[in-house]
C-alpha cells in the first residue's frame, strides 16, 4: 500500500480544497510573498489554461509556484531550447516549475587539451 503524502500536515485532497491565501501561510517565505504580490499577465494565463484542462499547458513561466490546483497535470517548461514535459505530482507543491527543466547540461570532460597542465605532455597528440 502507498504511503499517502502529507504537505505540512494537510493531504493532497484538503490543499486543493483550500483558497490561495491560506495555501500561501503553508509555503516558505520567499513563495509566500510571491503569491501575496501577486501573479504577472503570463503566470495568470497559465493558470486558466490549466484550470480549462485538455492536453499538456506549454509555458515560459519558469518562476511561476507549483500550486495545488497543478497535481495531476502536465506542464511543459521552455528551457531556452526545447520543452521539458514537467508531470506536477504532490511531492513538488511550493517549489518552481524551472527547478525541473534544467537549463544546463552536465558538463563532460574527456581527455585534456593540448598544453593544458604538465601531465598532459605524456599523451600522444593524434
């Protein structure tokens, strides 16, 4: 049997029941302030399309709060170059969409370039 997921003692069921002000005194301060500010013209978009429903939301909004009425959907995140299918589960409530569509990729590296320290003289050039 899962484990059922709990965000500061409340289930997922009871967050999305609840209005945005009392969901903004669950989430840490940064997030808080966010959502007593205010969303912008994109981030308010965003929300319509998703409360209107059908297929995957794409957005530019990588700031924008994962919030309750968010669980269950899918939201594809533009990272500069591509979008990044982001599957919005309980576990990711009050963090960022952009913390799951990573911009960078991980570096690398293989043999050292020519000249590149002293210990790099003893391999051959070709």
């Amino acid at each position: 049997m899962a484990k059922e997921f709990y965000f500061h003692g409340k289930t997922a069921d009871e967050l999305k029941k609840m209005s945005l002000e009392d969901f903004a005194q669950l989430v840490p301060s940064r997030e808080r302030r966010k959502i007593k500010r205010g969303f912008t013209d994109a981030e308010k978009k965003l929300l319509e399309d998703i409360r209107s429903g059908g297929k995957a939301v794409k957005t530019h909004c990588r700031d924008m709060i994962i919030l309750p009425e968010m669980i269950g959907k899918s939201i594809k995140v533009y990272t500069g170059k591509e979008w990044v299918e982001v599957l919005v589960e309980a576990e990711l409530l009050g963090h960022r969409l952009g913390e799951f569509a990573q911009t960078r990729k991980q570096v690398r590296h293989s043999a050292p370039g020519i000249g590149a320290t002293r210990s790099s003289a003893s391999l051959s050039v070709r």
